[in-house]
C-alpha cells in the first residue's frame, strides 16, 4: 500500500472504533466498556436505554413514530420538567375577543325634510353637538310650505264665512291642517297660524330624538331636497359592541349570555353587558361570526369606535381536565406524556375537547383520574421519545445487529494508528 494512503486509512478506522463506542456508551450495548473509555470517566456518565416495560405495566401501545423512554430525576430538574395532574374540575369556558363599540342602530335617526328649499339659519354647528327631541335644527325657505299654509288660511276664511255647506268646509280646513302636520309641523305652530292669519316664512326642521349628533352635511344657503341626509342623531345611552369570535367556539356562545367589556386606560375597569344578537353569516375569510353586545352607557364614557376587550363565560357543570400545557397538538393527534410508576415516561394519544376551559383542556378519552402528566419541557420529552422510536426501528433493519460485532474494538486503535509500515 503506498505509504501517503496509511495515514488516512487510518484514520477511518479510528473515527469508527470511536463511534463504536460511543454508541455501545449511549444504547448500553452487551460488549464492555474499553479501556480507553472506561465507564467511570469524568462527564461521560451517560443514559442508558430503558428496558421494555412488562407487558402488565404497559396499558397501552405507544402511538406511532413514539417510544416510551427514561429519564433520571435529576435530568428532569435540570430540563425544567415539571408534572401536573388529571382531576375532576368546574368546566368553565371562557371565549376571548376584540370588539368596537356602535351606535344602536334602533336609537339612531337621521334626519330628513320633507319638501324642498334653501337653508336660512343651521342651529347645530358641529358634529357631537347635543339636542333634544324638538330643538329646532336648521329653518328653511320653502316655497312649497308658505303655499301650504296660504291654502289652509283660505280655507279656514271660506268656512267662517259659510259659503259653501259646512260639511264641505270642515273637509276641506281638516285637509290642509292635515298636510301641514305631515309636514311634522307642531299643533301649536298650526294654532299660532290660526289665531294670527299670517303665514310664516321659515319652515323649522326638528330634532326627532334626544342625543348626540353623528353627521351634519347642511349648511347656510344650501338648496336642500326630501332626499338630502342632513343630520344623524344618535341616542348613546345605551351602544353595541361588535365582538367577532370563531367558528368553533360557536356552541358555546348564546343569546342571553352575560359579557364582561374592559377598555386599555380607562377609569371604570370593566363594563358588563349581554349577548343581544349572533349573526347567522360566518365570514369565509376569517371562519368568524360577529357577535352583538348591549352595554348601557348613562354617562357616556363609551363613544362609537373604541376598541375593547370582550369575555365571555359560563359553566358547564364539572368533568375530567388536564392542564393544557401537557397537551401537544400536531394536527393528526394529541398527546401527553403520562409519567409511570417507575419514573418512566410514557406517551399517550388523548382525545380532549377543542374547547379550552381557561388554562385546563376536558379529557374525553386516553387518561384517568389522578393520572399524572409532563406539564412543561414535554417538547424535549416529546424529541427523545421520537428518537428513542427511530433507533427501535433501526435496530431491526437487515444487517444492522452484526455491526457491534464488526467493530474494531477502541483498545488497538491507537496503536494501529501508531504503527509504521
């Protein structure tokens, strides 16, 4: 052999004695320990391979892709495993969501004229401004309206000179008095027009409710029509919050149900209110549903468009829970890791339902009372467990059990390494 390839075949060999031991170190293989790296050397204390639980003590297979392993007390602690237990608790659900308060649309009016004409005074100025049912809002010229109230005068001048039957007469004055209240003008308006005989020039627009104005789109010497939307008023004693929640948690949300409404930074901590309405639409973008919330508002501290927190709760008797930091969710399955009573740990595929019961999921199937579960560091668990099932695998691989065998043993590779032709 050319003597410039020894040297590296050499080393092949040595790099896989040392493999081989290392291996025969962690899977606890039946050879000894060499003398170059005796069991008792300092740091290289290692693991050794759980044996196979007895068929008494194993109430289940492990699901696939998944081992049961061992791991010593003192590796749990310096992992951070800590251990919770499955018990009977309150089933208490609690759904959390974002909302934005609005209007009560049935408080809200918006307000229209019902003829034609030009603005001559606005006696609201601003959006936010506050009016009472009956305060003028704006008065306007109307030519349509002063005709209206010269007819009714006439009419009133023909029946108190009783030329034509009275019956007629009576008829005709109750038509246009009619025709001015539809106008929305007020009874003593019309009695004032009765008593004086002279038609007034400006038409005054009210405010139909009491609140808080949204909108004002009028303003001085704007012709307006019976189609403009000049003003929306809104009462905000009471308001909505629109919360949206998911689709699953739908079964658990009904009308009736008492919510609990907190807003960031401000003075009263929480607003409590009542589910009024569920809409029947889910939004396929978001697989949500929007909820509606009534919350009463005396003092108006809640102005439409502010973003709260809305929760909701309410029990449903009691049931089997696990803390639901045991629980590892991969999409196929759930599992835990139940700890045995030699300290080994065991994976279990659990069927819990979707629904989360604050920090607690309810265990349909897979655990039982007083089982105990890896409640933290279960990833790491969960990595060695799938590990430890891989080499399970591989040791029943064709020609995999004759490696050990083959192995040249650690003692001799240093002086092969050594050796000189």
């Amino acid at each position: 052999m050319p003597t410039n390839k020894l040297p590296t075949a050499l080393g092949v060999v040595a790099a896989a004695a040392a493999l081989l031991g290392t291996a025969r170190l962690v899977h606890g293989a039946g050879a000894p320990a060499s003398a170059e790296m005796p069991d008792d050397m300092p740091g290289m204390v290692m693991p050794k391979k759980a044996p196979p639980a007895p068929a008494s003590a194993t109430t289940a297979a492990p699901p696939p892709g998944h081992a049961r392993i061992e791991v010593a007390r003192d590796v749990q602690q310096r992992i951070g495993v800590t251990v919770g237990k499955v018990e009977m608790t309150p089933l208490v659900v609690t759904i959390r969501a974002v909302g934005i308060v609005r209007p009560d649309e049935t408080r809200v009016a918006h307000v229209h004229l019902k003829t034609d004409g030009w603005v001559e005074k606005l006696f609201v100025s601003y959006n936010g401004q506050k009016v009472r049912t009956g305060e003028p809002m704006l008065s306007i010229y109307s030519p349509a309206f002063f005709s209206a109230q010269r007819e009714f005068l006439s009419a009133l001048q023909v029946s108190k000179a009783g030329l034509d039957d009275a019956g007629d007469q009576r008829t005709v004055v109750d038509t246009a008095r009619r025709r001015l209240e539809l106008w929305d003008i007020p009874k003593d308006e019309i009695a004032r027009l009765e008593q004086t005989g002279t038609p007034g020039k400006a038409l005054l627009l009210r405010s139909p409710i009491s609140g808080t104005v949204l909108q004002k789109t009028a303003f001085a010497g704007q012709y307006v029509t019976a189609q403009d939307d000049l003003f929306v008023v809104a009462d905000l004693s009471r308001v909505w919050m629109q919360a949206k929640i998911f689709q699953y948690e739908l079964p658990d949300v009904a009308v009736g149900m008492r919510a609990t409404v907190s807003f960031p930074g401000a003075a009263r901590p929480s607003f409590t209110g009542k589910v009024a309405f569920i809409d029947p639409v889910v939004d396929e973008a978001s697989r949500s549903v929007q909820v509606r919330i009534e919350l009463p508002n005396p003092n108006g501290a809640l102005l439409p468009g502010m973003f709260g927190d809305v929760l909701l709760s309410h029990a449903m008797g009691s049931g089997l829970t696990v803390p639901a930091s045991a629980v590892i969710r991969t999409g196929e399955r759930d599992l835990v890791f139940r700890v045995l009573p030699g300290g080994g740990l065991a994976p279990v595929a659990v069927k819990i339902r979707p629904t989360r019961f604050i920090d607690r999921y309810q265990v349909l199937e897979g655990l039982s009372a007083g089982d105990e579960v890896v409640t933290s560091g279960n990833f790491l668990i969960d990595s060695e467990s799938r590990l430890e099932a891989g080499a399970d695998g591989m040791a029943g691989m064709p020609g995999m059990a004759d490696m050990p065998a083959k192995a040249v043993p650690a003692k001799t590779a240093p002086a092969q390494a050594g050796a000189r032709p």
